[in-house]
C-alpha cells in the first residue's frame, strides 16, 4: 500500500515528499551558534514586547510554533506565562534549554513536528510563530490555521511574524502552485500585507504591521524585512 494515496493524511504526506527534509536541514543550521543569522541575537521581538506593553493579549498559557533556540519563549516565561514551546529540530532546543536554565526559567520546550503535535481544545490564550509559518508548505497551511483555531481558547490570540516578499532577509515571490513546479520554498515563503490578511481571513485582525527597524544595540529583535500580526480567535 506503500505510496497508494488513500486518505487527505497520504496526500499531505506525499506532498511532503517533494520538498526539503527539514528536520535534518534545521539541526545541521543550528550546529555554527557563531553564525550570523540575525534570530539568533537572544532577544525577544520587539512586536511582542509591545504587546505587552499595550496590554494587547492575556498571555497565562502560550505555545510557541517553531521556537528555535527560545527567545521569545523564554521571554514569555520570563513574564510568567506557562509555556510549551515546540521545535523539530533537537539542536535548537538544546540551545533554547541552555539559554533557560542560564535565564533560570522553565519553559516546556517539546521536540515534535508542530504538525504531529496533540493538542487538546481550548487549551492557550496565545500561539505565538516568529518565522515559523515562512517555512511552511502551502498545502499544510489549512491544517496549521485548523490546529492553532484547536489549541485557542475563546478569545485567545495568534501572532506571527512573516518575510516580506522580496525583503532583504529572503521572502521569496513564487506562487503556491510554484511551490510544487519548482519543488521549494526558494529559501522562505514571502508575504504581502493582503495576503496575510487573506490567508487568515477567519480570525479576527488586531494588528498587521512591519517589524521595527531597531539597529542592532536594543534590547529587543526588529528588522523590517518581517511582517507582524496580531489576530484574536473569534
Ligand atoms: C527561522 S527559525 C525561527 C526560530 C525562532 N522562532 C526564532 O525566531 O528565534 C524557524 C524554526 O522553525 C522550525 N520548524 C520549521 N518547520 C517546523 C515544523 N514543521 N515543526 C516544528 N518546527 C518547525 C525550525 O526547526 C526552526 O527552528
């Protein structure tokens, strides 16, 4: 029955196969710490702080989606949120568990593919993806908006941060139907204003915005090469 496509899970599945492995190309990105990669700077996204600042969200339980090394997750914690974070890559989040425990703050960082995540109903007042969602295939993306709309409680909010189309992190321009033809992501999916706006259209829209420009001396992560957005499940 191998490779007979029998139900939606088989056609993901086959879809999946395609494209990039992740798993082994994300371990393999976080070996060189020394590299420089801007997310790699240990400080939260400004967006987020502003969320809190402009007490935006209830934030008591939070599930971070592709955490990486945990600095917005151990950001989180470190306001007192109850966090799971989740990343499929064992190298980062042995990098995040340092930075926690060097931080002392306990954050419950979760090796899976947020894809084979259980997730029970109602469960987080925020999900929280900075740039994650960038690296996720067009055809799972019905399933991502179904599992964050799961986990949410009533209320409860979903922000992300997303390339720019055509900005100068990366922020590819290519079509979904691209996707396939060419059998990549070209680096990262780009996003425009509108298109982030559509592809979330069941959410209701606090807040879509460029990233701050904040220079490199801040205490906070901002670059305008990434869209942020603040949505309230309905
Ligand atoms: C650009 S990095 C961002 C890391 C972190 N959020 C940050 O901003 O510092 C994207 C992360 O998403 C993770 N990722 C990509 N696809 C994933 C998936 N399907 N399930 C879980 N994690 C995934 C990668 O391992 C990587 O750590």
């Amino acid at each position: 029955m191998k490779e007979t496509i029998l139900s939606y899970d088989d056609l993901l599945e086959m879809l999946d196969s395609l494209l990039r492995e992740p798993e082994e190309f994300w371990n393999t990105f976080y070996l060189d710490r020394e590299k420089r990669v801007p997310f790699f700077a240990n400080k939260p996204d400004e967006n987020l702080v502003s969320y809190y600042e402009r007490k935006l969200t209830d934030t008591k339980n939070v599930l971070e989606l592709g955490c990486g090394p945990g600095r917005n997750a151990i950001y989180f914690a470190e306001k007192g949120a109850e966090v799971d974070a989740v990343d499929l890559s064992e190298e980062s989040l042995r990098w995040a568990e340092e930075r926690a425990e060097e931080r002392g703050v306990a954050v419950n960082f979760i090796r899976s593919n947020i894809f084979e995540l259980p997730i029970k109903n109602n469960t987080y007042d925020m999900v929280y993806d900075s740039g994650c969602f960038h690296h996720i295939a067009p055809h799972r993306r019905m399933q991502y908006i179904e599992m964050i709309q799961k986990a949410l409680k009533p209320g409860g909010h979903f922000a992300i941060t997303c390339f720019v189309q055509g900005g100068e992190l990366g922020g590819s321009d290519i079509t979904d139907w691209e996707v396939y033809r060419s059998r990549s992501l070209n680096g990262g999916l780009g996003f425009t204003e509108e298109k982030i706006r559509t592809i979330f259209k069941d959410f209701e829209e606090i807040e879509i915005r460029k990233m701050k420009d904040v220079g490199g001396d801040e205490e906070v992560f901002g670059v305008p090469a990434l869209w942020t957005a603040l949505f309230r499940k309905k």
